[in-house]
C-alpha cells in the first residue's frame, strides 16, 4: 500500500465525490488539531503528502485555512502550518426535535456563537410550523453573531425519522404521521442560505466522532434517547449510513413481542419502553396517581424523575431501573451484533437522567450481552457539552459548503497568493 492513498473511496463516487470526502477529512483534522502541519495531516488521513499538500491549497483558496508560520523538524526543513480560519465563514446547525428546535450558528473551528431556541406545544407539528419555528431562529442567531448572511456558509438540518438527504425531503417521521414532507424546499421560502437535510441519529454520531466519546474510535454506536429513539452508527471510523440512508433505525426494532403499540404501526418497539413517553408510561402504570407525572409535559417529567433519583424517591428509582432494564437488553442486542468500541448515550433524556441511568444501563447490559463483547464495550453519557445534533448538523453545512466549492471558482486567502484550486 506504499505510496497510494487511504482516502474516502466508495465505487459509486465520482473523483469530485473523492476529492470532496478528502477535502472534508482534512478540514476535520484540522479542526481537532490546529495548527498543523501537512506532514502531520498525511500521516493522520493517510493521504499522501501530495494529495495533503494540494488539498491544502486548495482551502487556503477557499479562505477556510490560513498560514500561521513554521515548527522546526528534526535535522530538516521547517514545516509550514496551517490553521482554521475562524473567519471564512459560518456554519448554522438545526435540531427539530418533537418538543423544541434548536438552532446554533458556529465559526469555522466549530466554536459555538450564538444559540436560539423555540418551544414547540403538543400538536404543533404541521411542515409550516415546524417551517416558522426554524426560520426565527435562523434569523435570530444570525442577529445575535452579527454577521453578514453572505458569510453563511450552510445550514444543517436534522430532523427526525427517515430522510432523503438528495432531495431534501423528510419521507417519514413517525411521531408526526409525516410522510414525504419538501422540508428543505419549504425552508428555502423563508432562508436564503444554502440547506442540507439529515436526521439527529447521523448528526449525532458525527459530533461524537469530531468532539465526543467516538473520537479515535473505529466502532462506535451513539444512542439516542428523547422523544424519539435510534442508534447512530459509526464503522471502521466512518459514519454508516446504510443503502437507503436509513442505518440506525434500531428504535423501532421488536423489544416486546406484542407490547405497546408504536407510532410507527408496529407493537413492542424499543422506542415505546424507553424514550420519554415511553418512561412515561413506565411511571404511569407505576404510580399514576403520583405528583412525578406531568401527563403533558416531556421534560418536566424526565426533569421530576432527575429530582426525584437525586432524593431517593423510591418510585423514581423504579422508573428509572425498570428503563435501564429495557434499554439495558436492547443494548446488548447492539453490542453483540456491533461489537463497538463504545456505547455513547446521548441527547436530553441521557443528560438528564445523567449518571444513575447509566450505572443501571451498564449493570442490564451486563446481564444481556455475551461475555467477550461486553468486555470490550465502554458505555458512556456523551461528553458534549451543547447540543450534539446541532453540532452535527453543521458539519452537514460544512460538507455540502465543500461540495459547492468544488463547483465555483475558488476565492483567494490573501491578495499576496497566486496559487489558485485546481480543477474539481
């Protein structure tokens, strides 16, 4: 394999298809270690010092890295090194979950900037709802960073359930009877910048690959648990999107032979037992007449059931322990087909329920799963400090924003370069 690249390859792609997955696994580099110097970027992707150093090039021409000066090598030349450039733009990450959208705009390096958030009521899921609540808060962060909207670069979008990414359509969200919803269309009503469309469980497994607890791993499986459930997936290192991009869908596998019927039309789904309304339900048939519930409120719920752990309710503590139990044996499904490095729990209901929901997800999995895969699964909450699926969905923007680049003229860095892109 001397001599010859490891980059991205797929049999389908195209070389602009290539030289774009090369050009986003150099920027990613960068961005998790900057300063760098191309030599350290070839030995990272196993790219070729060639191929670094003209991809390389290439974003100094985008005006997405910028030069920053010399390391000595030992007995050699310097190494020149090159960093994000915070100001070639920003990238806007969407999260429409069931009960809320989040929006957070970011620089380059992908540090946060400005967040906005918008409450969505129970019923309040018709596409032009849904629409409104993601362009105010478009419009809001983009007002709270104060830059100009042609320094936008993208918009990410995640929304749940099935998606078609090409064409920009969300072909079925379960909890909202959606089926074949012209989402990115609608939204390009009311946004100006360009869109890029995917779901929370592929946004997720990104920010963890990029920021989180997958980084440097080589299989990774991110559960998500909110509203809705499903398990990102990330192997050999890369994220695994299946042949319909429908890869994760592991919410809506059978838990409970003829047990609660889903949204979905099926009866047993894991996502019945253990996302919030399914906990709901837990603590429902538990104690229902108990002053945990909020029978129309999610979060406050799952915010009750924190409280109530953290003082040793002991109906709090069984809800809790009876999820875990059902989580606990759906994961070892996951960790026995998989065979994961590690086992993330993210979104709201992971962070919130926090460290006693995973001490009894990780003493259920024990019970399930075989012994030599287990013992090689790390079973984590996801260290992310913001929303992971808005972080996600802005590395979405960022490679569509490559993808483009590589159909338009290139911008120069600085005045003073005369290196220009080669062709894509």
């Amino acid at each position: 394999m001397a001599g010859r690249d490891r980059g991205i390859v797929s049999v389908k792609r195209t070389s602009r298809d290539i030289r774009t997955a090369n050009r986003y696994e150099v920027l990613r580099q960068i961005i998790a270690k900057s300063p760098t110097s191309r030599q350290e970027l070839a030995a990272a992707t196993g790219l070729s010092l060639a191929t670094v150093a003209t991809l390389v090039g290439e974003l100094l021409d985008l005006g997405m890295l910028t030069e920053v000066g010399f390391e000595d090598s030992a007995g050699g030349r310097p190494r020149g090194l090159v960093a994000v450039n915070s100001d070639g733009g920003v990238l806007i990450g969407v999260d429409i979950a069931e009960t809320y959208v989040r929006v957070e705009l970011f620089d380059l390096g992908l540090n946060q900037l400005a967040r906005a958030d918008e409450d969505m009521r129970p019923g309040e899921s018709r596409p032009e709802q849904v629409v409104g609540h993601v362009a105010a808060a478009v419009g809001s962060v983009v007002a709270q960073a104060g830059v100009d909207g042609a320094r936008v670069l993208g918009v990410g979008v995640s929304v749940p359930g099935q998606v078609d990414r090409d064409r920009g359509v969300a072909e079925y969200a379960p909890n909202w009877d959606w089926h074949d919803v012209p989402l990115l269309a609608l939204l390009a009503e009311h946004i100006a910048h360009p869109l890029y469309l995917d779901n929370p469980l592929r946004a997720c497994a990104v920010a963890e690959l990029w920021f989180g607890a997958a980084r440097g791993r080589g299989d990774a499986v991110v559960v998500n648990l909110g509203t809705g459930v499903g398990a990102g997936l990330a192997l050999g290192g890369a994220l695994h999107r299946g042949v319909s991009n429908s890869a994760g869908e592991w919410g809506h596998t059978t838990l409970v032979l003829d047990g609660r019927l889903c949204h979905c039309g099926n009866h047993g789904c894991v996502e019945t037992y253990v996302g919030a309304p399914g906990i709901m339900q837990n603590l429902r048939e538990l104690s229902p007449a108990g002053t945990l519930l909020h029978p129309e409120d999610q979060t406050a719920t799952i915010d009750a059931l924190a409280r109530g752990v953290a003082a040793q309710d002991p109906v709090a503590l069984k809800v809790v322990r009876d999820t875990a139990r059902y989580l606990g044996a759906a994961i070892a499904d996951l960790v026995n087909l998989l065979n994961p490095e590690v086992v993330v729990l993210s979104s709201w209901v992971a962070a919130t329920l926090g460290e006693p929901l995973l001490d009894e997800v990780r003493e259920a999995v024990a019970r399930h799963a075989l012994r030599r895969p287990f013992a090689s699964t790390e079973i984590v909450l996801s260290p992310i400090p913001t929303d992971p699926v808005c972080l996600g969905a802005a590395t979405f923007a960022l490679e569509g924003a490559l993808q483009s680049a590589g159909q338009r003229p290139a911008r120069r860095a600085t005045p003073a370069r005369s290196r220009t892109a080669p062709p894509s």
